[in-house]
C-alpha cells in the first residue's frame, strides 16, 4: 500500500474509532491500539514504517507546543514549587531508578538503553488523566499540578532520553558532563523558543495592523511555530524540546490578548483536530507495530514479557508514591511557621496525585522515536522490547491507575474545592457589570425614543444575568433552569429557519451563495447558545 493511501487510512481509523469510543467503555486510546492492531494485518499497513527522527520531529512539537499554549499560567506559577520537584527530581529518580531496575531484569540491556526506557516513560499525560476525572469534582490544587507536571516532565523526559540514546550512540556517559550540557540546552532551548514566538507573534501583529487579518494566513503561522522553534534550536545545538515548550508558553499569553476573534475560533477549530489526529496516530501507529515487534522478540517467553511490564508498571507508581509522600510533607515538616500556617497536606490528596501518573501520547512518541541502529551502525540494543514496554506501560496505567482513580476519588472522600466556579461566576458578574454600565453610560446621550428602549432592553438583559449569578444556590438552579428552557426555544427556533432556508434554496427561490451567508448567522447564534456558553447568556 502507498504511503498516501496508508495515511488516508490511518487517518479514517482515527475518526472511526473515535465515534466507536461513544459506545465503548474503554478509554479511546487503548480502542485505538486495538484497532492498530487489526489494521497491521491489512496488506501494505504492516510495512508502514516512520523513520524515528522524522516521527519525533513532526509529533512532539506540536504536542508540546499545544501544551504551553493552554495551561493556565497563573495557576502554573501558583504550583511551581511541587510542579518543578516532580519534573525534574521524579524525572530523574524515575530513570535512574527504572534504569537499574530494567538492567538488572534484563541483564542483556544495556544501561544506558534501560536509561533510555526510564526517560521514555517518566513523562505523565494530563489529558488521560483529565479524561478518567472528567465527571468528577477534583479539587483545583490536584488539577493544577497534574497539569503543569505533565507540561515540564514532558520536556524533562525527552530532554533526558535525548542523553540517553545518545550514551547509548556513543557508549560513554559522565553525569557532571550532562549536568552542565542540560543547563546550556535549556537555557538556549528556551531563548530560542521564546525568540521565535515573539517574532512569529510580532508578524502577525504587523499583518493584522496592515489589514491582513485572514484567520486562514494566522492560523498557518500558528501551525508553523512549534516547528520553527523546533528546528532553529536543533540548528543552534540547543533543546529543540525545551524551545517548543517556550514557543507556546509565549504564544499562549500573547495570541489571547493580540489576535482577532475570526482568527481564535479559526486557529482554536483547527488545532483541535490537529491535535486530535496526531494523538490518535500516535496509539494507531503503536497498534500497528505491534505485532511485528512482538514476533521480533518472539525468542523470550511470553512469561518474562508479562513479568517485566507488570515490573516496570508497579516500579512507576512505587517510585511516584515514594517520592511524592515524603515531597508533600517536606515544607511543613521543616518549617514551623508553614506547618502552623497550611499545615500538613491531606494525604488522600497526595495519594490522588501520586496514583494519577498516567502516561499517554508523548511517552508513546518517545519510544516509537528509538533510532533504529546506533551510531557504529549496529542495531540499538533492545529497541523493539523498550517499544513493547514503553507500551505496555501506557496501556496498564490507562487501565489500572485510569479505571482505578474515580473509584479512589469517590472511596476516599476527595471532593472539589469550587474554586473554579466560583472564579467563572466572579469574572461573569464583573464583566455583566461592565457592559450595564457602559450601556448606561450611553444612555445619556440617546435622544431618539426607538435608541432609548433598546438601550433599556440591553440593561435589563444584564440586570437579569447579575441576578441570576448573584442569587444563591437553590434560586441559582431555579433561574439556570428557566434559562435552559430558554437556550432550547431558541435553538428549537433557529432550527425552524434553518429549515426554512433549506427549502428555500431547494425550491430555487435562493441560490447556494444567499444560502451560505444566511446558514453562517444562524450557524454563529447557535454557537453562541452551546453549553460552553449557556452559563454567561440570561
């Protein structure tokens, strides 16, 4: 099978499997692997082979980049002090201790591949997370540090799986040598990356100030930038990783303030099937290399594979549980005046944390990025059962810890704190404040009677919001329910015009072109009435 058509392919399971994961208890990424499984038997799609440097080239920076771009960076810095110390300190206990764990059960992998394995597996994925916890309340502290740990071991991982295949490459490793290399890459990596995003921000600024503002043209540069950063690190021999991550750190607070509404629904619209896409291939493409990687290692037992990927998962979540018990109850234990201001952390809390290390698309990246042959031109050592754990890994966590987590969350009483509704309300009646005030303001220059009524009927729309946030919680789910009724007339009333407009332009009275440009308003109203939206709108 040609590539195109391969990738056609790949590209259709991914859509098809994720309207099957409706229906289908299963987190859709291990739906995906299954299917990648059965996909590897159809002609063609088993030779399907991605050169590793070009994999990791073209997945991981928009990954990466997606992940800077949407975290919270205040609540980032709220958590940088627990966040850095499972980034970068379980980071690296996490591949020194699975690298000797994995060399001394399997005597014939080298060290410095087991290392390899270590780093590959070390990063955790917030968005499966997120997707286990989805229908339950977590408080915002847990959240908030699951995501930015998920962000920074992202780049401390692959960071320290760079150095890995490369000790591998050259056989020889010195510790104090890679600790002052990490610094200058990192400090370079990020200058680099925030330097590429301020001039690809910058441009399109400069594009918008000159009336260019076509959402298509913005959105290409936004697609381009991780890759920009990217590519100018590696060129300067400076994290590429670390410059990606930069690159949407800095994208993420300047195209929010910076760039036109047209452009953020147009550039949001397209990253997220983008990103949809990408993550699905990561697993298909795992699906499809799997059984050529399990008849490649077909001389070991089935037995010692089981023992070494139940091995390798309970080592990634003793060693998470050691490390985080003792991290959370560090400042309060030495300091007094923390200890008497926070006191000590609840530990089903720290327990949630330490369970929640589920480990997703860049891990899977990662591995399937393993060079083929070392640099002398043998092969590297082991790839093929560093890939099938590396797999096996997500797929258990995903099952265990993923399928597991709600069921501990409701066991151990760990309930959300509600900051983030009441943050969202907050902001909601402070900005109702400020549009009723405008409108006033207005309204004591109107002097036609038609301009004074509608300025009156606008008042009154925000007088009604303010209520409805401000009243308390029973009145609230009265007046949110009144609201729905609402929401659902009119979108039972927009649909009747989009019938409407249908027949029309079947009958012939209007032409496809007035038809669009009807279907476009009605398409914006009923956007505007989606349940992402129904909280702000009275």
């Amino acid at each position: 099978m040609a590539t195109l058509e391969a990738t056609l392919a790949l590209v259709l399971a991914v859509a098809a499997v994720g309207a099957l994961a409706h229906w289908v208890a299963l987190p859709g990424t291990l739906l995906l692997v299954f299917c990648g499984v059965g996909l590897s038997w159809v002609p063609g799609l088993s030779d399907l082979h991605i050169q590793p440097e070009i994999f990791f080239a073209l997945f991981i920076p928009p990954l990466l980049f997606a992940d800077g771009w949407l975290i919270p960076k205040r609540d980032l810095l709220g958590v940088l002090r627990p966040v850095l110390m499972l980034a970068f300190g379980l980071v690296f206990a996490t591949v020194v201790a699975i690298g000797y764990l994995i060399h001394w059960l399997i005597p014939s992998l080298p060290l410095a591949a087991a290392f390899a394995l270590g780093a590959i597996v070390s990063p955790t994925d917030a968005v499966a997370t997120s997707a286990a916890t989805a229908r339950l309340p977590v408080p915002s502290a847990i959240t908030n540090i699951l995501n930015g740990e998920s962000l920074i071991n992202d780049a401390s991982g692959l960071v320290a799986f760079k150095f890995a295949v490369a000790a591998v490459a050259t056989g020889a490793f010195s510790l104090a040598d890679a600790g002052g290399q990490v610094v200058l890459l990192a400090a370079g990596g990020f200058g680099a990356g925030v330097a590429v995003a301020w001039a690809i921000g910058g441009t399109r600024l400069r594009l918008r100030r000159a009336r260019v503002e076509d959402p298509t043209v913005q959105t290409i540069l936004s697609l381009l930038t991780p890759y920009a950063a990217y590519f100018l690190a590696e060129s300067l021999h400076v994290s590429g990783i670390l410059a990606v991550v930069a690159a949407g750190l800095y994208a993420g607070s300047h195209d929010a303030r910076h760039l036109s509404l047209a452009t953020r629904r147009h550039a949001w619209e397209v990253w997220t099937m983008l990103l949809y896409v990408f993550n699905g291939l990561v697993f298909l493409l795992l699906g499809v290399e799997l059984p050529s990687v399990l008849a490649r290692i077909a001389g070991t037992p089935w037995q010692d594979l089981a023992l070494y990927a139940i091995t390798l998962w309970a080592a990634l979540n003793v060693v998470r549980l050691v490390w985080i018990f003792p991290l959370a109850n560090l400042r309060p234990f030495l300091f007094r005046k923390v200890r008497e201001r926070e006191g000590f952390p609840n530990p089903r809390g720290v327990f949630i944390v330490g369970w929640a290390g589920l480990r997703g698309s860049v891990t899977m990246a990662a591995a399937l990025s393993i060079p083929l042959a070392a640099s002398g031109g043998e092969p590297f050592p082991g790839r093929d059962l560093l890939i099938f754990l590396a797999g096996s890994s997500i797929v258990l966590t995903l099952v265990v810890n993923g399928l597991t987590l709600p069921l501990f969350i409701r066991y151990l009483g760990v309930h959300g704190d509600g900051n983030a509704q009441r943050e969202e309300r907050a902001a909601r009646i402070a900005l109702a404040q400020a549009g009723s005030a405008s409108v006033r303001e207005s309204l004591a220059h109107l002097s036609r009677t038609e301009e004074v009524a509608l300025g009156r009927r606008l008042v009154d729309n925000y007088e009604r919001l303010l209520h409805r946030l401000s009243a308390n919680a029973a009145r609230r789910a009265e007046l949110d329910a009144l609201a729905e009724f609402e929401r659902k007339l009119m979108l039972s009333a927009l649909r009747a015009e989009r019938a409407e407009l249908l027949e029309m332009r079947d009958a012939g009275v209007i032409n496809d072109q007035t038809m669009r440009a009807i279907e476009s308003e009605i398409d914006d109203a009923e956007s505007s009435l989606s349940p992402a939206h129904r909280r702000g709108h009275g």
